[in-house]
C-alpha cells in the first residue's frame, strides 16, 4: 500500500511539472498581471478610434495631430493636455491640435486621434481600431502587447495596417498576432 501511494504522489508531480514546463515553452505565452490589459502604439500618419475605459495616453511629435475625446464619463475622469490647443469644448465633446501630450482617463464613447506622428498606450477595457498610412519610408506604424512574446522569448510586435485594425484590451485569450510583412522595428524618434 505504502508503494502505491508513492507512485501516485511521485505520478501527480510529474504531470505538474510537465504541465508548468509546457506553460513555460508554449509560444505566445501570455504575461501575468496588467501587462496584457496594455496596448502599446507607435506609428507615424494615421489615425485611431478608442471606445471602452482606462487611461490612454498619446504622444504626438514631429507634426500636427488632433485629438477627439466624447462621452468621456466616470468617477475619475480627467483629460490632462501638453502643448496642445482646445479648439472645441461642448461639454461632451472637446478636440484638441497641434503638438504635445493628451492623457485620458476614465469610461469613453471615443478617442480619435489622427496626426502625423505618435506614440502612446491604452490600459483598460476596450477596443481600438488603427488606421495606418504610409510614411516616407513606406512603412506603418506598430503595435504590440508588452510581455506577449513568440517561443523564443522575443516580444510579438505587429505593423499597423494601411485598411484597419481592430484590437482589444486586454488581449483576448484567443489572439493569434498576423504574420509581419518585413521585420517589424520601432520607429524612430
């Protein structure tokens, strides 16, 4: 009897190691914590559409961008603004030019962004959708979710695309990242 027990118990530890070892391997693992509730973007011209909550924050350079916030709702919501013009305020809706930083926090209808040049994140609930064009080296834009890496421990970053995008935060269980036309590098600032 006492043997049996412990072919059971040294069984079980086996089948606990292999699983954690197949977790540890597996590609695209996915992160733990917040770090996949996170969307990085990165582009040069484009645009984006945001619904749902959180905080997203954009960082427009090297141009002109405006920035569209609507329906923005909740107990903590604030729009923090650097550098950029208030061109219109409604009290729902207010946009936003020029050059700088837009910090939005809170539960939103939409947070447009169209510009030249941007970098930014978007940590919460909800989805984006990316509209990339073309820069003057004939590339898009990236986007990636920090900790969500292929096999060999490399982070997955993916171009935007030039006919759109739909991503969701957090990543969702079931994503599979698209193929990269090319070797997907961040831009330069």
């Amino acid at each position: 009897m006492r043997w049996q027990i412990r072919l059971a118990v040294l069984g079980v530890s086996l089948v606990v190691l292999a699983t954690a070892q197949d977790r540890a391997s597996s590609p695209n693992t996915r992160g733990e914590g917040p770090v996949l509730s996170t969307l990085m973007l990165d582009t040069g011209p484009g645009s984006f559409r945001a619904e749902g909550e959180g905080t997203i924050v954009i960082d427009s350079f090297g141009g002109v961008a405006t920035v569209f916030v609507s329906g923005l709702d909740g107990a903590n919501k604030s729009i923090r603004v650097e550098g950029l013009r208030r061109e219109y305020d409604d009290g729902s809706r207010v946009c936003f030019h020029g050059s700088g930083r837009v910090v939005v926090r809170g539960k939103f209808r939409a947070v447009n962004w169209m510009g030249n040049r941007m970098r930014g994140s978007y940590t919460g609930k909800g989805m984006i959708r990316l509209y990339g064009d073309l820069d003057k080296d004939l590339k898009t834009g990236l986007v990636w979710y920090p900790g969500f890496r292929d096999d060999k421990g490399k982070q997955i970053i993916e171009n935007w695309e030039t006919f759109g995008r739909e991503f969701h935060v957090p990543m969702p269980k079931d994503y599979k990242p698209r193929e990269a036309m090319g070797t997907p590098q961040l831009l330069d600032t």
